[in-house]
C-alpha cells in the first residue's frame, strides 16, 4: 500500500456551517484519499456564519482530521445591523440605495478592516499552523477564500516556511462585486489589490471555480488559473434515483432576495394562468420581504406559489427529484458571468429540466445550452418563459421518455481527480 501525500486546507466555512460557501471543500476532503492524498482541516472554533445546517457535519469524512482554533472578528459589534441590512446591502448592490447607517458600516467595514473582518485570525493562527505543519509532516497547503484573508495565511506560511500553496478563489477579490459597496478610498482600493496581486504572484497554483472568474485573475496576475468547477456528489443522488415527481411542480431551491429577482417568471406564470394553464411553483429557502408581500396580495399568485423554509441538505437531494422542473436564479450583477450557483450541479444531477433565469451569457449559461439541460431565459423575455414552461409541461405528461444529458464530468469525484492532478504537480 502506497503512503498518502498530506495537504492542509484552509478554510473558514466549514460543518455545521451552512450555504454554498461549505460543500466545495467538504466533498474534496471527502475524496482526495482515492487519490493519494491524506486531507487534514484548519477552520475557526467559533466563526460567524448566517446559515447554520448540523446535518452536514454527518458528512465529515472519518479520514479527515478537523483542527479547530478560536477567532475573534468584530461581526458581534455590528450584528444588529447585519440582520436589519441584509437587504438594503443587496439594494446596494442592485441598485445602489442604502440608508446612511447602512452606508456608514459598510464604509468601515471595507476601508478598515481589509481584505475582511476575518483578518484577525492571520496573526494568532500562524504559529498554530506552523505546528500542525511540523508535527503532521505537511509541506502543501491550500487557501479558499472569500474570505480572502484566508489567503493572506497563505502568503505568510509560503514567505516563512516555503511550503508549497494553492490558492482556490471562490469569487473574485479586487473585482468583487460586494467591494462596489463598501465606498472604498483609493487608499483601501489599492490595498485590495496590492494584497491580492502579493497572493496571485506568490502561490504555486491559483485555481476558480469558473472560467471567467479564472480569466479575470489571469489578466491580473499576468499567469495561467486553473478551472475546477463545483459540483455534485453522485452517492448522495444514486440513494434517491428511484424518487420521481408526483405532479408537474416548479421548485427553486436557495436564496430569493433583490440580486435574484424572479418575477419574470411569476409574470408568466401568471399569464399562463389567464390563458387556461396553471402550473404550481414552490420556493423553499429564504424570500426577501418585498416580494412575499407582493405574492400574497396578488389574487392569482398566492394560490400558484407556495413558500417553505430553508430545508436541510439531506433534504433538498430529495426536494430536486421529486421536482418536475427546477427554476434557477442568477442575479445581473457584475460578477454574474463567473457566477455559476452551486446548486446548478445538483440541479443537473437530478435529471430534471432546468428553467434558468437571468443573463443569457457567461459560464451558467454555457454549461446549460452546451449539454441541453434545459432553457435559458433573460429578464425580458417572459414569452419564452411562458413557450418553455408549456413544452416542459408537454414532456412531463409525454410517454416518450428523454434521454439524459451526461454531467459525469462534474462530479465531485471527478473533479476531484483533477484537484489531486494539481496537487502532484506541485
């Protein structure tokens, strides 16, 4: 038996830890050893997350070895306005409304606490990794950020240690979207990048998630990025491929808030409705006030439209397949072409027809149209909404059975292969 090659991943988001931000290095750890490699975990004791799911520690791997050290970070002082201005900071984003409270924290938070309020673990955390590193017989290390101070952890291990370092970026850093809000000065503008430029320059590897997010880093680092998309674990699919739909009920599954807005598609289903066609559809996960509101006092909507809390992962696998359409949302933001929802992988490993919404580009899309996964719409085109959703309901009530798109190529053991490919290189 060959021994195994040992890596420490560091990462803030982590089991029980919900969200997107989690299951990217959850399944690699899960992974890796079919390939040689012995995954070892540095995450906070006691981090700050909004989304809280304990049923994705019973994913931990047995193999992996979690090691845990305390954080301090100031989101305590400014969790009152958090939860009051999570909204407003999506407006922002959109649409560039804050409240001047709103406006004030998120200077702060931008200008002084660079590149994240996360930054105060760098210091304490060195030595403690410097001892893990030591003691396990670790000499490669990787970073995945946002936050990306995880990154600045990274630099300083590489600077005093030599150890060899990929850096994984889930978002961009200087091109991120969410700094847009913060009113940088063009002090803390230059400190974002000179930071970033220091990580791109300085790391064995960088690697995306996405090709445009990979492109941009490549233009500004001057330097080949790597792609290893997210995806889906097969194993948690296989156990529930017998689960099939019970009736023709459009789900979306995540977030609904101003950045993923799905009234075009409320206005076609409402259209539908007017014509002699009514089809159910259900969000599950959080909706943003706003457009409840509007649902509930619409006489049409509130009885075609069902709205049920976030659900645990476990559950959600289920939820997919017993879908007869899954509705996908991305936001018009500037980072939208790079932005590929987790969930689209899981949505393709359902084997159900994707209905997505939003620009009509980028890698989503492209992924979409490239293995005919389902239908791509833009914010104005409601008549083609309206076409897809009545073929969709066509071939669901068809005894003509459709042949499946194949999406093995994103497969968390796959892409897997592919992470452990990098890592041999280094």
């Amino acid at each position: 038996m060959c021994r195994m090659s040992k890596v420490l991943i560091i990462t803030y988001y982590w089991p029980p830890s919900g969200g997107g931000g989690v299951q990217r290095w959850l399944k690699f750890t899960k992974y890796l050893p079919e390939f040689g490699w012995e995954p070892f975990v540095y995450t906070p004791e006691n981090p700050h997350f909004e989304v809280k799911d304990s049923s994705l520690e019973n994913d931990v791997s047995d193999h992996v070895e979690v090691m845990k050290f305390p954080i301090w970070e100031p989101y305590y002082l400014i969790d009152k306005f958090k939860k009051k201005g999570h909204n407003q900071q999506s407006d922002v984003v959109r649409k560039g409304k804050a409240s001047p409270l709103t406006k004030l924290m998120l200077w702060v938070r931008g200008n002084f606490f660079i590149p994240d309020p996360r930054k105060f673990w760098l210091k304490p955390s060195e030595k403690v990794i410097a001892e893990i590193l030591q003691s396990n017989g670790i000499d490669k290390v990787i970073t995945t950020g946002p936050p990306h101070s995880m990154h600045l952890i990274g630099l300083k291990l590489k600077q005093k240690y030599n150890i060899q370092w990929i850096a994984d970026f889930r978002d961009p850093w200087s091109k991120w979207e969410l700094l847009d809000t913060f009113h940088l000065s063009w002090w803390a503008r230059k400190r974002h990048e000179k930071l970033e430029r220091k990580v791109l320059d300085t790391a064995d590897k960088v690697m995306s998630v996405s090709k445009n997010f990979a492109g941009e880093l490549a233009d500004i680092a001057g330097r080949h990025v790597e792609v290893i998309t997210n995806g889906f674990d097969h194993e948690e699919f296989e156990q529930h491929s017998h689960l099939q739909p019970d009736e023709f009920i459009i789900r979306h599954v995540g977030v609904v808030d101003e950045l993923r807005d799905p009234r075009p598609v409320l206005k076609a289903i409402k259209e539908l409705h007017n014509e002699g066609k009514s089809y159910k559809l259900e969000f599950i996960g959080n909706v943003n006030k706003t457009l409840q509101s509007e649902i509930e006092e619409d006489d049409v909507l509130r009885h075609l439209i069902t709205l049920r809390p976030y659900m645990p992962h476990a559950e959600v696998i289920k939820i997919y397949r017993r879908s007869a359409v899954l509705l996908l949302l991305s936001s018009y933001s500037k980072n939208a072409p790079g932005h590929i929802p987790g969930k689209l992988f899981e949505y393709l490993a359902s084997e159900r027809p994707i209905l997505a919404l939003g620009s009509t580009e980028g890698d989503s899309a492209e992924i979409i149209k490239e293995i005919g996964a389902g239908v791509v719409c833009g914010p104005d085109e409601v008549q083609k909404l309206k076409d897809a959703l009545v073929q969709m309901h066509e071939d669901y009530t068809s005894t003509i059975s459709k042949s499946t798109p194949d999406v093995s190529r994103f497969s968390r053991r796959n892409l897997t292969q592919k992470l452990a490919d990098l890592l041999n290189e280094l």
